[in-house]
C-alpha cells in the first residue's frame, strides 16, 4: 500500500502544475551555463551566447526569406512523410495479400532501414534536382518504418474478425473499412509517430548537402561559409524549436484518434427490409442439413469420427456431449470455417448461415448498434435493431462500444446480431451461457419461437433442460451417439 501510495505521489508531482516551473528553471540552467561558456571563450565566432543568438534571430525574423527557408522545409517534410504513408500502407496490403511482394520487398525495406541517412543523400544528389533530394530521401527513410508497422498490424489481424466479415456476408471493400482500418488503427498512430520524429532530421540533412535555394538546411552552411556563426547558432535553434512542435504537434494528434462511442450508423449495406418489429422477414427455404462421415483431427488429436448426422429442415436440433469433443468442430464445418479430413456436408436448399460464435466477437470500434446492424446494415435506428436490442434487454446500449458493457451484455449484442441476419440456418453455439434463469427465460419467451420459425437451426448445448425445452418446441431433439 505504501508502495502504491509513493508512486502516485511521485506521478501527482511529474504531471502536476509545478512540472512547468521545474522545466523552465532547468531550462534557465542551462543557458546561464551556456552564457558562461561563451563568456569563457571570448570569441563569438566560437561561441556566440544566448543573446548574440537572439539578436541574430531577431534580425532574421524580419526578413521574408527567412519565412521562406521555413515554409519550404516543413513542406518538404509534410511531402514526404503523405508520401512514405501512402506507399507504406499500399505496399503492406500487398506484401500482406500475396506472399511474393512480401519476399520481394523485404530486401529493400531491410537496406534502406540499415542505410546511413548521408549514404542516400549523396547519391539522390547525381540523380534530382536539389529541391526535392530531401523529399526523396526523407521517402526512403520513413517508407520501411511505415511499411513495417501496417504489415505488423495487418499480420496481427485476429482471424475471428476476418471469420465474422465471411459469416455476415461482408464485401472486400466493407471488410476494409469496417475491420482493416480500424483494426491497424494503433499500429498507424505508432507509424506515424515515429516517422514524424525521424522526417525533420532526414529532411534538413538532405537540405545541407544538396543546397536547395530556399531551405533552414541550407541557410545553416552559408552561415558555416561567411562565419556568421550567430546567424548558424540562431537557425539551429529555429530548427530545433520547429522540430519538437511538429514531433509533439503529430502525436498529440495521433494521441485524440481513439475508439469512441458514437450515436448513428457507419455500416451502411442498402436498406433493411420492413419488418415487424416483433417479428423477423420471412426466409423461404430452410435447408436440411446432411453431414455424412465426417472426420477431423487437429494435430494428433481425433475430434470428429466418421460422424453422420442429419438436421432436419425448419426444425430446432440440439447437438450434446462433453467439452473438448467436437461439436463447435462440426458447426465450423457446416458453416464452411473448417474443412473436414474426410466426408460431406450436404444442404438440400441453399444455406444462408447466421453462426453465433462461442466468443462475441464484437467489433471494438464500432457500437453496439452497429455490431447488431453487421451481419444486414441498413438505415440508421432501423426499428429491427431496435427491437431486438429491446427484447434482449439492452437498447440502452445501442450508441456505446462493447467496452462500456458487461459479459452477459456483450454476449446479448452477439445473439442479437445472430438473430438480425438474413438467414435460413441459425448455428447457436452455447445461446445461454452466462445468463442467469430468469433472463434466459425471459429472453426465450420474447424472441425463440419468433426469431427461429421457419429456420433450421443447430442448438450446441451442454444444457439439457434448454435442449429439451427449446428443441421439442420445434418437435426435434437429437443428441449425437458418438461422443459429440
């Protein structure tokens, strides 16, 4: 405790209104050191003090070619950094999409990350003109820090994000809007961060040693040729000053663009079908289901055995037996997510599948509503969202992310959605678990029979009295013989 309690403390004084004095006073230090040391040398082409810097500074200030010198070099900076972003972020989705570009660019990316900055600087200089050398170069040092940090957040993508797009029917572009960008989201704030520290010093070495006309770089070696060394001494300080607000400027930005809940809708698909509000769009077709000897293992480890099993059309069939012996296994080959070693799965009509996962899988950056809304979007508050979030007891819900809610609540949000897709094949993996009878209940009586009618559906339970209960609804309970 007291431990916990000194940190705090310590926390308190780094962050609190006396850090601003405590800096300022550091930074008095050392210029009166500063001061000191010039005193010393006696020579201000040496070593000009803080006010021979100022004066210099002061007398640039007021001509408009110093204003230029600025300008072009946080242009050419900005330049660069939109330029390397954009090359990055396109040659990671393609490293990412096709193994080949990934092999191709990894030379490159790996030379130009180990490459000295001035190596690059004196070659570009035989092959541009002067203005754009540092644009060129700034290019080839941030590219690989960009490309490196989207391909990372690519690779990290969780599968079950990319599972979830297949099963609510996602096109490639929604899939890149709704789930790739946001899900790399971090990984470009640390991109761009990182770049935006290294694109100051890469530009304005390239500016010293290929002379463009207007240039902070540029203006530092004249200084050097014609021994103004105030003058030299006052562009560093501009430079320096420039460099930390842009570098703190970037990642205070990069520091708002966070998750947040929002009120409205950005999954838009095309307009929901009128429904009833407490009931679901009819779904013609609902197939019967044939899994015929199926087998599969992971590894060493035999989870489905020469398995035949028949769902029966438009009919409830609750699938039992211990954990760990395959039945999540059977419903991902239904659904197509696995590939059996050996057998068939076999649909008598054309299976529209809804799957409820045994994880949410709830899409952090996006509300609740729109998590509903993901598997058949459509306008914005639609009154099928809206009621079923109603039944399922969590409308109040519908503007926070996943975040803000409980496990029961986020599992809710998941069954939701489940139950929102145009389907004609529902897979409930565990429907109920973690909710307490009396919700279970409550929940059962408002939306079971509306939202399964006319529906095959596949019910994984480890409960027997939901299995009976649910399934003799629909006259069907079948409880597999061979261990699932």
């Amino acid at each position: 405790m007291i431990y916990i309690m000194f940190g705090n403390k310590e926390k308190k004084n780094a962050d609190g209104p006396g850090a601003g004095l405590r800096m300022a006073l550091v930074g008095l230090l050392w210029l009166a050191l500063w001061q000191a040391a010039a005193a010393a040398v006696g020579n201000g082409l040496l070593l000009p003090g803080p006010v021979d810097t100022v004066r210099a500074l002061a007398a640039l200030a007021v001509t408009g070619e110093f204003y230029m010198n600025i300008g072009w070099t946080v242009f050419r900076c900005l330049l660069a950094m939109v330029l390397s972003f954009a090359a990055g972020v396109l040659c990671a989705g393609a490293a990412y999409r096709w193994s080949a570009v990934k092999s191709i660019l990894s030379l490159p990316v790996a030379f130009f990350k180990a490459v000295p900055v001035m190596a690059i600087v004196i070659y570009v200089i035989l092959l541009a003109d002067s203005d754009w050398v540092a644009v060129i170069v700034c290019f080839f040092m941030c590219f690989p820090i960009v490309y490196a940090n989207i391909l990372a957040g690519l690779e990290a993508m969780p599968e079950e994000y990319l599972e979830l797009a297949g099963i609510c029917g996602l096109g490639k572009w929604q899939i890149i809007r709704l789930i790739y960008a946001p899900g790399i989201l971090p990984h470009i704030k640390s991109a761009v961060s990182l770049i935006a520290g290294i694109s100051w010093k890469a530009v304005v070495a390239a500016e010293v040693l290929s002379i463009p006309k207007y240039s902070l770089g540029y203006e530092m070696l004249n200084s050097k040729y014609y021994l103004e060394t105030a003058n030299l001494f006052a562009y560093i300080v501009v430079i320096v000053v420039l460099s930390l607000a842009f570098e703190k400027l970037i990642k205070a930005s990069m520091s708002r663009i966070e998750w947040h809940g929002y009120e409205g809708s950005k999954v838009e698909r095309g307009t929901v079908p009128d429904v009833d509000e407490t009931g679901t769009d009819s779904v013609d077709g609902a197939p019967a289901v044939v899994c015929r000897n199926v087998s599969k293992s992971f590894d060493d480890k035999l989870v489905l055995d020469d398995l035949t099993i028949n769902f029966e059309a438009g009919c409830v069939t609750a699938v039992m037996g211990p954990s760990g012996e395959g039945k999540t296994t059977l419903a991902r080959i239904i659904a197509g997510l696995e590939t059996a070693d050996e057998g068939v799965t076999e649909f008598s009509e054309p299976a529209r599948i809804s799957f409820l996962f045994q994880e949410d899988r709830l899409l952090p950056w996006l509300n609740i509503y729109d998590n509903i809304a993901l598997a058949k979007g459509g306008a914005e508050c639609s009154a099928r969202v809206r009621a079923l979030a109603e039944r399922l007891e969590i409308g109040d819900t519908l503007w926070q992310l996943p975040a803000a809610l409980s496990g029961g609540m986020k599992h809710r949000a998941a069954l939701a959605r489940t139950f929102n897709a145009d389907s004609n094949l529902l897979i409930l993996d565990e429907p109920f678990r973690g909710l307490d009878e009396a919700l279970k209940e409550r929940i059962v009586n408002k939306l079971w029979e509306s939202e399964t009618a006319g529906k095959t559906v596949i019910l994984i339970t480890h409960n027997k009295d939901d299995a009976a209960k649910l399934g003799t609804m629909f006259s069907s309970v079948i409880t597999s013989q061979n261990g699932d």
